[in-house]
C-alpha cells in the first residue's frame, strides 16, 4: 500500500506540474497581446486520508487558473475613456469646423465684411462712378458667396455626422449582442466547473470598446454575468440584449433604444460628442452668423432705402439687399441688372454720396449687443476657438490618466517574460522532481518482487 501511494502521489504531482507548465506557456506566447491578462495557477493540498490512526498527505493538486485583474483599474479606465473620446472626437469635430471660417485670411469673412464697408468709403468719393459701383456689388457678392459656403459647409458636416453616428451606433449593437453571447458562455462553462478566461478577456474588451462610445454603468452577478445600462437604459445581460437606434427630430440627434423608444442620456463617449456638436454647437455657430448677416442686411437696407438713384428719373425706398437665405445674401435684382440703382444720394441730385459714408460708417457702429458686426463675428470665432480648446486640453488631459491607468493595468495583469521563465523553471524541476519520485517508487516496487 506504500508503494502504490508514492505512485499516486507522483502522479498527481506531475499532472500538476504539467498543467502549471500549459498556464505558463500560454503567458509566455501572448506577452504581446495587449488585450491578454496574465494567469496564475493556484496549487492546494490532496485531501489527506486517515491510516493506521495516522493522517496521510495524498499530494498536490491545481484547483483553480486565476486572471490576474485589477477591477479598480479596469473601472477608472472605462471612466477616462468616456472622458477621452468624448473630448478627442468633440476636439476633431470643432477643428473641422473651424477651418471652414478660413480665419483669418484674405478669403474670411472678417476681411470680406471689411471688405464690402470700404468699398461703399471708395465711392463716396465718386458718387457717379459705375466702376466704384460695380466694386460694391462685387464686394457684397463676395460676402455673400462666402457667407453661403459657410452654411453648406456646417449643413454637410451635420450630414457627415448623422452618418458617422449611424456607424457607431450599429458597432454599439454588434459589441452588445456579443457581450450577452458571452456572458451565457462564460455561465456555461463556469457551471461545469471550468475557468472561461479568454471569454471573459474578449468581454473586458468589448466592454472597454463600449465605453469609448457612451457613458455606460457595469455591475456583475453572482455568476460573474456582466450587465451594462448605457445612458440610464439597460443594455445587456446575460439573457437579453436591446437595440439601439440613432434619432433625429427637432435638430436633436439622440440615441433610442428600438423596443421602448427611451432616449439615452449621453454624457459621454464618441456618441456623445457627435450628438453634442450636431444639436448643440452648430446650431448655436449658424444662429450667431445668422444673426450678424441678417443685422447687416437690415443696417445697410436702413440706410440704402432714404436714398436716391443716378438716372434721369432718381428713385428711392430702394433696399440694397432683397434678403438672406441659407447663409446667402440676396442683393436686389435691380441693382444687379443696373449699378445706377444703387441709391446713395441724400437728395436726389446727381454728385452726392452722403448715405454712401453712412453705409462705410455702419462698419464701426454698435449695431449687436454693443459690439460692432466685426466684434460679434470675432467673438464667434473666438467661441468657437476657445471650446475646441476646451476639448483638446480635456482631451490631452484624459489622455495623461488613460496612459498611467494602462501602465497601471499592464504592470499587474500583463506578461513578464522573466517572471514566466522563472515559473518554467521551478515547474519543469517539480515536474522532474515527481518523475524521479515515480522511478524511485518503481524501483521499490521491484525490489519487493523480486523478495518474492
């Protein structure tokens, strides 16, 4: 009976052994995979067995693989990570914008409106000069154009983010649907007793990549199901996933779930950023623009109506500008066909410019909220400037905590080469150790046959 227990001893240590040198090897083959946590093996005791009034050890056995995670660190990462990329993706969106104002140059708008206020200075000179006229008309069209490619610019950027949001939208579905796959084979597997470590690495990663996306919230279960609500609406278990659906209504672009038709409330992450500067920041940037290019058209149409035409017949209560739509400005039809119908006499005859210098004068007036239309325009570029800065420095910001946290997390749940190689070693000796304790408990077992 001695004999046979070194033999069972043995060989429960070397399927020990051999297992600790599979977990070993697997850590050493993905020390590059940045998505991989370490494993640890864990040995106990066999259950010792009473003999003769004496307890008997019975060996060594692995009860359990563990991966070696730090919950706290993964929870401030998927945290920072809804900060970063709701920043970083804002920051892009904002510069893009930004570049579409050309400011300042020669083709910006600020130039082109001090541009238009000269040229009326130019001719009060001349009052009666059709060239000086047709470089009014010019100036405005060139006000106009630029003020309209403005528009269509921020309409196409609303168009690129609806479509970008649809995108991202449809990736939060898809890592959804795998979570709640995984999460019913995690419990599958969890229940026969073995230890699903790869399929909770890929549910780690799906749900860091969600957290790139929306604010989500994640609890676990007894089981160690994962479930996520994003934006305040449950999202996923172990049994069921919903879906979502981007929305648009009312210039509001949201997140909906299909079923319920509850709205998420996003407070971070990418969808966040794109929903943010679709119904909040470009409105805001086209109603500021559009309130600067209607007070223009109204200030110069104040003064251009009490004026009076060159001609044989002068005329007045004539508007220089017909109206504004969609960023473009609308210069009368009248005074396109014929310059002589710009109206800047004060008094009918021919010579006068007075309401000219008027109109160069509305360039320096307090026209919008005690600013002139320059001040109000550079107020919308500095707006504009001062929130993409906000986003790029919470972005960089985010960026510093995201760097130290995956330093963090790859220190404690990542691959040391040195330290696997230092395990190979003292598993391989064990290892060794234990056949050498079944040669010696085979070499006794022949020496009592042959006593025989």
């Amino acid at each position: 009976m001695g004999v046979s227990r070194v033999f069972d001893i043995a060989r429960r240590s070397l399927s020990a052994y051999r297992q600790a040198l599979d977990v070993t090897s697997h850590n050493v083959v993905n020390a590059s995979n940045k998505d991989y946590t370490r494993q640890q093996v864990v040995f106990a005791s066999e259950k010792s067995e009473m003999v003769g009034g004496i307890m008997w050890g019975t060996g060594v056995k692995l009860t359990e693989v563990l991966r070696v995670r730090d919950n706290l660190t993964d929870v401030q990462i998927r945290t920072t990570n809804q900060k970063y990329y709701g920043s970083n993706k804002q920051s892009e969106l904002i510069g893009q914008i930004e570049q579409i104002y050309s400011e300042p140059s020669e083709l910006g708008l600020s130039n082109l409106i001090s541009k238009f206020f000269n040229s009326w200075q130019e001719l009060s000179v001349t009052p009666n000069s059709i060239p000086l006229r047709h470089s009014v008309i010019q100036a405005a069209q060139q006000l106009s154009s630029k003020s309209k490619s403005i528009n269509e610019y921020l309409s196409t950027v609303k168009t690129d983010i609806r479509t970008e949001f649809a995108q991202k939208v449809n990736t939060l579905n898809q890592n959804l649907k795998e979570v709640q796959q995984l999460n019913a084979q995690i419990f599958e597997y969890s229940m026969k007793g073995a230890a699903p470590n790869e399929l909770i690495d890929r549910r780690d990663l799906l749900i860091d990549e969600l957290s790139k996306l929306a604010n989500i919230n994640v609890t676990y279960d007894s089981a160690n199901s994962a479930s996520i609500s994003i934006g305040g609406i449950h999202a996923v278990d172990r049994f069921i996933s919903i879906e979502f659906a981007p929305s648009e209504a009312n210039g509001e672009l949201t997140v909906k779930s299909v079923s319920g038709q509850a709205s998420a409330m996003l407070n971070g992450g990418e969808l966040f950023a794109y929903a943010d500067v679709y119904t909040n920041k470009i409105p805001k940037y086209t109603g500021l623009l559009d309130n600067i290019m209607t007070t223009l058209i109204d200030s110069v149409n104040g003064v251009h109506s009490k004026g009076y035409t060159i001609g044989a017949t002068p005329q007045t209560g004539i508007d220089f500008f017909s109206g504004y739509n969609s960023g473009e400005l609308l210069i009368n039809d009248d005074i396109l066909r014929d310059p002589r119908n710009i109206a800047i006499s004060a008094d009918g005859t021919g010579g006068n410019g007075a309401l000219s210098i008027q109109l160069a004068e509305l360039s320096s007036k307090k026209l919008i909220e005690g600013s002139t239309l320059l001040e109000s325009y550079s107020a919308l570029i500095s707006e504009i400037g001062n929130e993409k800065s906000a986003a790029s420095y919470s972005a960089e910001s985010n960026k510093i905590v995201l760097d130290k946290l995956d330093e963090q997390k790859a220190s404690y749940s990542g691959v040391s080469i040195d330290e696997e190689m230092t395990n190979i070693i003292k598993f391989q000796r064990s290892y060794d150790a234990s056949a050498k304790l079944v040669k010696i408990a085979d070499e006794m077992l022949q020496t009592i046959i042959n006593m025989v």
